[in-house]
C-alpha cells in the first residue's frame, strides 16, 4: 500500500466522518483523522506537529482529539490537548488503542477508526459533556499529508 488515497474507499472515509459527527453529538470535545504515508519523524512527534497545524490546539476547552496514522510505518497516534490530559488519567487512551489493535491486526483499519472515535467519544462525554453553547469548532473531514 503506497498511496493514502488507497487506503481507504469513499465509503470508508464517509463512514469514519460520520463516526466523528455522532461521537461528537455526545461531547464537547473535536476529534480529528489524518492520515499519511510515512514520517521521519518520531510518530508523536509528528501527531503534535500535525495536532497545531491543524489548529487543534486553538479550541475553547483545550480538548481536541487526533487520531495520526502513517499507513506504511504501521503506526498510529491518539494525541489528547492540554484541557484533556490536566484531568484525565496517563493510560486514558489505552482502552480506545487496544480495541483499535484488535481491529487492525484482523485488517479491518476502517472499522478500527470508527470504533476508536466512538470509544473516544463515550471517554470523552465523562469530562467534556456536551452543552447546549457547544459548537463545531473543527472540521469533521480526514485531513491527509
């Protein structure tokens, strides 16, 4: 697998859009996809260095979510911002990365992001519940490097 575009169908992608839409329903908290081929970066190095170019960190709450992927290294990243990490504990995200393993090693990779982003979603409600105030702050769509 060489190319992003490959990675995942329309569908697929349409599908993972609408998973962010409706975790969002439960929280106040935005959640990102991106995807990219590879990084000579440390992967979590370059999810923060994605985190802000994608304005990720300018949220109200400080609680953005990205999901970093680089598909050929086989490695992906959940990178909570600051409001996120000050209340949540360190193995927060432990839970959402092993049911998304389990999926990806059955090479099912789309149903792994939905059900990560769903996870994140229902974690994410517990501390960042949506209000009536909230707004979108973040485009839905999967950004792509």
């Amino acid at each position: 697998m060489s190319k992003v575009e490959d990675f995942l169908t329309k569908e697929e992608e349409q599908e993972i859009v609408e998973a962010i839409c409706l975790a969002e329903k439960n929280t106040s908290g935005e959640i990102r996809v991106h995807i990219e081929k590879t990084t000579s970066k440390v992967p979590f190095d370059r999810a923060l260095e994605v985190f802000h170019q994608l304005r990720m960190d300018e949220t109200r709450l400080q609680n953005g979510v990205l999901f970093y992927f680089a598909i050929d290294d086989k490695n992906f990243i959940i990178c909570g911002d600051k409001g996120i990490n000050d209340v949540v504990a360190t193995d927060f995200w432990d839970c959402t990365k092993d049911t998304m393993t389990t999926q990806f090693k059955a090479g099912q990779f789309k149903q792994g992001i939905v059900d990560g982003i769903l996870n994140a979603g229902e974690q994410l409600k517990k501390y960042f519940p949506r209000s009536e105030e909230d707004t979108n702050e973040l485009s839905n769509e999967i950004s792509k490097g």
